[in-house]
C-alpha cells in the first residue's frame, strides 16, 4: 500500500512488461515492498487504443483512440518516489514514452459505465504513427505472452545503439521479417547468438 505521508499517489495503467509475470514487473515488486505502489486490479481502456510491439518485441501503447482495441492490463497506486523509478524505466526524458491521460473501466464491468481517468505511457508521438504503419495498422487487445514471444531484455539488446535508434532501424525495416535483432548492424564485436530468443 503507498503510504507516504498524506501525498495522492498517481494511478498507472500498465498493458505491457509492467505487469504480473512479465519481466519488468520486478521494479513493481520492488515498489510495493518498500511502500511505493500497491496493485489495484485488472482493467480495460474505455477507447479502442492500439497496442503494438516494436523491437524486440517491446510493447506501445498508441494515443490514437478509435483505433486499435479495448486494450486489457493492470492498475497501480504509486507513489512520486516510485513514479520517478517508472518515469526512467519508460525512459520519458529521453522521448522513448509519454506519461499522459487515459479513460479506463474495470475489466468485468463493460456495462455498468464505472470509468475513470488515470495515467498510461503512450510511444512518444515523434515516432507513434510511424510505429503504427510499420505494424500495419493491427494491434491486439493484451500483451501475452503470445506476443511477448521473443522479447529482449534491454541488457541483452546491441549497447551501441540507443533505444530510439533500434526503433528507427525497427520502423524502416521489411514488415515481413522478423521483429528482432536481424534487422540491426552487425556489432563489433558480434553479438552472441543467444541474444534473439527465438
């Protein structure tokens, strides 16, 4: 439970590696044992919303509403101690998400018209659309692990490129290869094969 002192927490709509038994949930994990977020339950978005992934089968939420589908994930309270610790995991300073408003409703409830207006990490829109195309203008409901299937942990992805320069190789590369490491130069030295985990 977020217990400090009498701040409002912010609540956090996570759809993707945040949530239950993916592998960013461990900052989550970290967070409510030290106070600084409690879990809240499984909703959905009220708008239709794409939700894509990128390279090594990173997860976007897209701000482009009528788009997409009723997206499903998990709600958190959190703290601005543990938001700041969220904030640099989405990389918001450095333009790879934008922390920004969305409508959401609890999961078994689509009826009873319960909404209310929380904060989610939406790809940064210099390269939003963009994302959207190379995806081919799908996206799913829920990040499974159906489609978490050959993720890359950030600390097994090419050092030498920063994240917005594996998303720019992602956007320009062929739709119909596959959606991981391929497509990036070879390093020097190479990276070990292992790294791509499918």
């Amino acid at each position: 439970m977020v217990t400090e002192g009498t701040e409002k927490p912010t609540i956090i709509f996570t759809y993707g590696t945040l949530k239950r038994g993916f592998s960013n949930h461990v900052l989550l994990q970290d967070m409510i044992a030290a106070g600084d977020a409690s879990f809240l339950g499984v909703y959905q978005t009220v708008d239709r919303l794409p939700l894509v992934c990128g390279p090594y089968r990173v997860p976007f939420l897209l701000n482009f509403p009528g788009s997409g589908e009723h997206v499903h994930g998990e709600l958190y309270a959190v703290s601005a101690r543990g938001l700041i610790r969220m904030d640099e995991l989405e990389g918001i300073t450095r333009a790879h998400y934008e922390r920004l408003p969305i409508k959401i409703r609890p999961d078994e409830d689509e009826e009873s018209g319960k909404t209310m207006e929380v904060e989610a990490y939406y790809a940064h829109r210099n390269y939003a659309e963009a994302l959207w195309k190379r995806n081919g203008e799908k996206g799913f409901r829920c990040y499974t692990e159906k489609e978490a299937k050959g993720y890359v942990k950030r600390k097994d992805r090419p050092q030498h490129l920063t994240f917005l320069e594996q998303i720019g190789i992602f956007i320009s590369s062929n739709p119909n290869s596959c959606c991981c490491n391929k497509n990036l130069p070879v390093p020097s030295p190479p990276l070990p094969v292992n790294v791509v985990n499918h």
